[in-house]
C-alpha cells in the first residue's frame, strides 16, 4: 500500500525545527514532470483530461510525491466514475489501496462544496423556474450515493425550497419509505407541497413498479392535509427521470 503523505502540494516553504533553523526542502519528485504536464494541459482546457487525469490533479493536493495515475484509476473502477467516487463515504474511500484518511477527508470535501453550490442555485426561488437547477442538484447529490437513499425538498406555499432532507437510507436497491414520516415532517416544516428523490445506485433512472406505487401513497397520504406531491425523480449515474413527466403519477 502507498503510503499517504501529509504535505500538501502548496506548501513550498520548508518548515523550520524547534531551533528556528529551516528544515530541508524535500526531493524534487520523480512525478513532478508528469503532474507539471498535465497542468499545463489544465490550463489550456479542463476538457481535454479524461478523468483519470482530472482524478489526478485533485489528489496531488494530498500526495505531492506518489505516482497517482494508479491510484486514480482505481479508484473509478471501484466507484464507477467520478460521482461515484465523490459520493462514495470516507470508509469506502479508504478500501482502495494509496487512499487514507487525508485523501478521502479531501474528496468528500470537494463533494461537500459541489452540493452545497448546486444547493444555492435552488434557495429562494421557486421550483418552476429553478427546476433544472433542482435536477442538477440532485444528481450531484444523489447520482454518485452507493446505497439507495430517499430525499424529500419540502417547499413552502411559494414553492420555495425550505429544506432538503435524507428520510431513509438502504441497501443498493431499497430504501424504506413511510407515507406518515413524510407527511408528519411536512406539517413539522409548515410545508405546502413536497417532491420526492431517490437514486438508483445500478445507474438507470428509469421507475420501477414499486417507486410508483409508493409515489402514490404519499400523494394520498397528503391529500386530506392539502400537502401536494409536486413530482417524484429518480436519479442514476446515466440521468434523472421525473414520474410526472413519464406521467406515471
């Protein structure tokens, strides 16, 4: 296993012992070459790395002297690509060999920061003309998650986003769902309607039998509380499918 170094790529300035003396910079790295290429490259246009490299620029943040291609690519095979590798969980982060805790705190942060940008692009404006912002958020949110999780956007009687909440979390195809939970947290929130999200960690959005059925119930379950069910999506690595769209519900 690779061991994890510490120093960050940024810090150029040696560090000075307990005398006051400057300690030795360290070694030029023998991938110092490589990586300098690959930024050039980034520079030029993020779009002409494939991920695997893009992988590698973000990692030589935490490891300024290992060889990180294999590391990198590693680990989109073992998450599927990059959502998958953001949306993994520290834990999960750490089972690839060259990961540690620096370098997985260092993804989820990254992770951290996308969500909550995505997240600020649908605060205080209402669904309708937000909507493709609330897809996006969702999917940076949901689309990578290696267990099925259920989400409800509980909006006000503008339609407004007033919170985002993980209701239940599952296996890697089920996540149980319990119509009252939704509708009493609802109430609790002074929500005027809500939408419904989960992911399907296979990657293919498309709703099962199932996801309809519950979509229903937590329509009737709101209709006598005169709290509407906006929509249902279901997001996967290859999209988003929204029930009411595919009219379904």
């Amino acid at each position: 296993m690779v061991r994890e170094q510490r120093a960050y790529a940024f810090d150029t300035e040696p560090a000075n012992d307990v005398a006051g003396v400057p300690r030795p910079a360290p070694a030029t790295s023998p991938h110092a070459g490589h990586r300098q290429r690959l930024r050039t490259r980034a520079a030029i246009s993020f779009a002409a790395l494939p991920d695997y490299e893009l992988l590698e620029l973000l990692l030589a943040r935490s490891l300024p002297r290992v060889d990180l291609k294999p590391i990198a690519k590693a680990l989109l095979a073992r998450f599927g690509g990059l959502a998958g590798v953001l949306g993994a969980e520290r834990e999960e982060l750490r089972t690839v060999p060259g990961v540690g805790i620096g370098v997985a705190l260092d993804l989820k942060l990254l992770h951290e920061a996308m969500v909550r940008t995505a997240r600020g692009e649908i605060r205080k404006r209402t669904v309708i003309t937000s909507w493709n912002a609330l897809l996006a958020y969702a999917r940076v949110t949901m689309a990578g998650a290696p267990r099925e999780q259920f989400r409800v956007m509980f909006l006000d009687k503008k339609n407004q986003l007033i919170a985002d909440e993980v209701m239940n979390e599952g296996t890697v195809d089920h996540a149980p769902v319990y119509p009252r939970e939704v509708m009493r947290r609802a109430l609790e929130l002074s929500a005027s309607a809500v939408i419904l999200a989960h992911n399907h960690p296979s990657g293919d959005p498309t709703p099962s039998t199932a996801d309809v059925e519950m979509t229903r119930q937590v329509i009737d379950a709101g209709r006598p509380l005169r709290i509407t069910v906006h929509d249902h999506i279901v997001v996967g690595r290859d999209g988003v499918a929204s029930l009411k769209a595919l009219g379904l519900i």
